[in-house]
C-alpha cells in the first residue's frame, strides 16, 4: 500500500491511497468467506462453502464490493497513523481506481485539527486568592470541636437561636391532626427549620410556659390550605461550650496545649488553601489562554468535546446510582440550559486544548522518549500491565501520536504557569513560594487536594 497526503483548503487535508491489486486480493479473500459464513448454500455447511462455488453463485464482483466496503476503512487508518494525520471528523471517500479489477486506489478528505494564534501567551496576568490563615475561620474550627463537648443547661429567658427546647406541638390541617406535625416532649433546635420557618420565628422570644397558636404555610407546594399550630414551650436550655484552655485542648486532641493545637489547624488549613490556589493557577491560565483564542472553531471538534463531557458526567452520576436525566431533575437543571452550559464549556475545553498545543508547537516544547517511556510506565502501573504491554496497544491502535500530544500540552501548560503573573485581588503579587507545599508532606499534600477536590473543608 502507498499513501500520499495533501493539504487542501478548509482545513482539510486529501489523503490518497494505493493498494496493489495482489495485496487487495487477499481482501477480496476474505470477504468470500465473511459471504460463506452469512449465506445457506445445499450441501456445505455456513462458512464452509469455497470461494469458486460463491463466485459461480454471486458472481466476482460480490467478493470485490464487499472488500471495498470492509478493508477501505483499514487502509485509510493505516494512512493517517503512518503520515501522523490528526483527524477530527469522518472522512469523505472517493473511489478512483480498481471496483471492477486491479489496483484500488482512492482518496479520502478528511477535516484536521487546526492551528490557532495565541498572541500575548508569554505574558498572561492572573488573579486568585492569597492563601493565608482566616483567623475567623480557624476560631470557627475551635468553635465546632468545642461544641462536641458542650453541654445542654436550662436558662429563664427568652428563646434565642440555637437554644433547645422541648415542647409540646400539634399540627393540624381543617381540625385533623397531621402525621409527623405531633409530638409531646419533642426536643427541637430553634432555627434548625425542620418543621417549618413558621415555627421557627414563633419560638424565638417566647419563654418556658408559653403557649403559641399560628398559621402555617403547608410544606407541600401543592396544598393551598394553612396548618395550624398549638406549641407549648415546657422548658429552654441554651448550649455551653466549654473554654478553650489548655486543659480542654489536651482532653479534645492529640495536643497538651490550646496553642498547638491552634497551630495544628493553622497548618492544615494552609496547606488546604496552597493546594486550592494551585488548582486555582492552572484553571486561571486555561481561561487566560482561552480568553486568546479568536479563531473560528470546527463544529466537529466542539461536538466531540461535549460528547465527551457527557458521557464522564454520565459515567460519574451512573457510579451514584443515577441516570443522567434524574441528576437534571435533582438539580433543577432543564435540558435546553443543560445543553447550552455544556456547549459553552467544550467550547472552552477546545480552545485550552489547541492553545496549548499552539504555545508547545511555538516554544520547541517536545515530548522525548523518556518522556513517553514515562507515561507509558504510569499507565502500565495503573491498568496492571507491563509498559511494552501498553506501548503494542497504543501503537496497535495508533494512540501514541495522541499519548504525544497529551505530554507537550502538559509541558506547555507548566510553561505557562511558571511565567504567568499572579496576582491577588487587591493587585498585589503573589510570590510562587507562597503556594509551594512543604517537600516533606507528601502524605498531607494528597489529603488536602483529595479535600479540595471534594469540598470537604468545613470553614469554606
């Protein structure tokens, strides 16, 4: 087989192949037998009939279209992988030569992945938040151990939020009590709103002994009608937290004194804001470089970036017991907003992913063997199998040329990062040690990003 490539206006390119009448023969074998094995002929078994009696029954040109039909999309592969074709869309072929007899030969038009401008790449201006300790923030941490060891004591006074109290309440909707409205010596958190708001504003400023009669809003949406409510408040307690001493630190934690203890915190936190004002760098410059991009992008690179996008979002909900379309319900999101929102961030996502490639491309940024070599044995790792393993089924699939790109681009980014400026919101710079985590951590670095990715920090 011979294959040429020539760049055509449009950003597409001709690929044009020839396949030697003697090499296409054994196409034109093997589509006999795929007939032998789909066919019923008297006294040969399925896929047992020889090609001879096929040719005598369907004729030679049943074989030769089927060839055509079944091995031009694997010379066509075969094509692109050799010349390193970086295709985006299915190619349109044309037929030129050998459907009746002799050499095939065809050519394939086929949209490329284009080039983009960058102008102004080396000097991207970027601004987040300084990472830094939130004394508030750090007392609220304080606050909530303390209160795991607070105490409930009964107060004369009128009901504030957050006090206990226990009452009697009655629920009712035209005179009928209603389920899960009723109880008597129910212990309830003012302002918790786990029945209804209503409740809620009743109870604060009242005292022990009171009684209260009120209208309510129905908590389904559907009712129109008001319940009714008789709450009897039998007794207030307010919570006490114990004092933040040394003596209480050392009871609560791992520490002797409120002070490390403090510390502890202090550095956890910092370590969590370093590692979100990382994440938060990289996602800055992406928009930056996005921000870059004037060029007219392909449709068939936005659909295929926003399939993408939507079968991880369907993966990741399939993996919480969902389907897609009961995770847009739970969200409240309509389908048309759905849509426009993913298209708008594939749009971004094409755009980072040809600025990158445009920046590699413009620096001399290359992905070396070692590098190769590297990623190889971290996927290896990863999927249990051995690098030369993955390296045959890359090549056999023609992913290496991808696996290449993936590594500049990752090259180029990093690039980026190290000559952007950053900035926080007030227009003061950012020195880059003040995001470095300390070398020696690597076990909390993973646990504050793992923190981050899943927002469990309490005090954001």
């Amino acid at each position: 087989m011979r294959s040429t490539v020539a760049p055509l206006e449009g950003n597409k390119v001709k690929v044009s192949v020839e396949v030697e009448a003697g090499e296409f023969e054994r196409a034109v074998d093997a589509a006999f037998k795929k007939i032998a094995k789909e066919v019923r002929l008297p006294g040969f078994r399925p896929g047992k009939a020889p090609r001879k009696v096929l040719e005598a029954r369907f004729g030679t040109q049943a074989g030769r279209e089927q060839a055509l039909q079944d091995a031009l999309p694997e010379y066509y592969s075969a094509a692109v992988i050799e010349h390193d074709v970086d295709v985006i869309a299915p190619p349109e072929i044309d037929i030129t030569g050998g459907q009746e007899s002799g050499d095939v030969v065809f050519d394939a038009v086929v949209e490329v992945r284009p080039t983009v401008e960058v102008p102004g790449y080396g000097g991207l201006s970027v601004t987040i938040d300084r990472p830094a300790v939130d004394e508030d923030a750090l007392d609220a941490q304080i606050d909530r151990m303390r209160e795991l060891d607070s105490t409930l004591v009964e107060v004369d006074r009128a009901i504030v939020d957050g006090d206990t109290v226990t009452i009697d309440v009655a629920g009712t909707l035209d005179g009928e009590p209603q389920p899960g409205l009723t109880a008597d010596d129910y212990s309830y958190t003012v302002g918790s709103g786990a029945i209804t708001p209503e409740v809620d504003e009743q109870l604060v400023g009242a005292k022990a002994g009171d009684t209260l009669g009120f209208d309510a809003t129905h908590p389904d949406p559907d009712e129109t009608r008001q319940l009714h409510f008789e709450v009897v408040v039998k007794d207030v307690k307010e919570k006490v937290l114990p004092e933040a001493t040394d003596e209480w630190a050392a009871g609560a934690s791992e520490f002797e004194t409120l002070g490390e203890l403090r510390a502890s915190l202090a550095d956890r936190m910092i370590r969590v804001r370093k590692a979100q004002a990382q994440m938060a760098l990289r996602e800055k410059v992406g928009e930056a470089l996005a921000a870059l991009v004037t060029d007219e992008l392909p449709d068939a690179l936005i659909t295929h970036e926003m399939q993408d996008r939507l079968q991880d979002l369907a993966m990741r909900v399939q993996a919480q017991g969902m389907q897609l379309e009961q995770y847009l319900a739970m969200t409240g999101t309509d389908p048309e907003t759905f849509s426009q929102e993913l298209r708008e961030t594939a749009i971004a996502g094409v755009k980072v992913d040809l600025a990158l490639r445009a920046v590699a491309d413009a620096e001399g940024i290359e992905c070396t063997d070692e590098d190769l070599a590297d990623e190889l044995e971290g996927v290896a790792a990863r999927v249990g199998q051995s690098a030369e393993e993955v390296r045959a089924r890359f090549e056999r699939v023609g992913q290496i040329s991808a696996v290449r790109s993936d590594i500049k681009k990752r090259k180029a980014l990093e690039w980026l990062l190290e000559r952007a400026e950053v900035l926080d919101p007030d227009g003061a710079t950012i020195d880059r040690s003040e995001l470095e985590l300390p070398a020696d951590a690597d076990d909390e670095d993973d646990t504050a990003t793992d923190e981050v990715a899943e927002g469990t920090e309490d005090d954001e």
